[in-house]
C-alpha cells in the first residue's frame, strides 16, 4: 500500500511537471525545476524517524524522545 506521503509527493511531482510543459509550450522555456521540491520525499527512508515507545501499562504511544516516562500513569515506556 503506498502511504499518504508518497502519494501526495508524487502527485506534486506530476502537477509540476504539467505546470512545466504548459509553461515550455507557452513561453518556450523549460522549467523542469518546478519538481525537485518533491524529489526529497519520494526517496525519504522510513528509518529516518525515530522508533515508537509504548507504554506497556495504559498502550500510550509517541515517538517523541522528550517522553521516557508515560504521562498517564509514570510506567517507563518501552521500545517498540
């Protein structure tokens, strides 16, 4: 299943390049440039976020490194 992410990326990557040829055609001027923005989150790994940490009393969930403990109940949360 493609994540909402990829999909949003590439759908701008395509309006882009749409924008682009209407542009080339009408100014005769290629402006290809307009899709690099995108480029970035096509290739983003999932590694780079941090890991999920759960509580294994109440299930709170965050990948926020702030949080050792959770805030409901004072368990130590665990990695997932």
């Amino acid at each position: 299943m493609v994540s909402a992410r990829t999909a949003t990326a590439a759908v701008g990557v395509l309006a882009s390049l749409a924008v682009s040829v209407v542009l080339w055609q009408v100014f005769d001027v290629a402006l290809f440039f307009l899709a690099v923005p995108f480029v970035p989150f096509l290739f983003r790994s999932r590694d780079d976020r941090p890991s999920v940490r759960e509580c294994p009393a109440c299930g709170f969930r965050t990948r926020d490194a702030g949080f050792d403990y959770c805030p409901r109940d004072g368990t130590e949360l665990e990695r997932d």
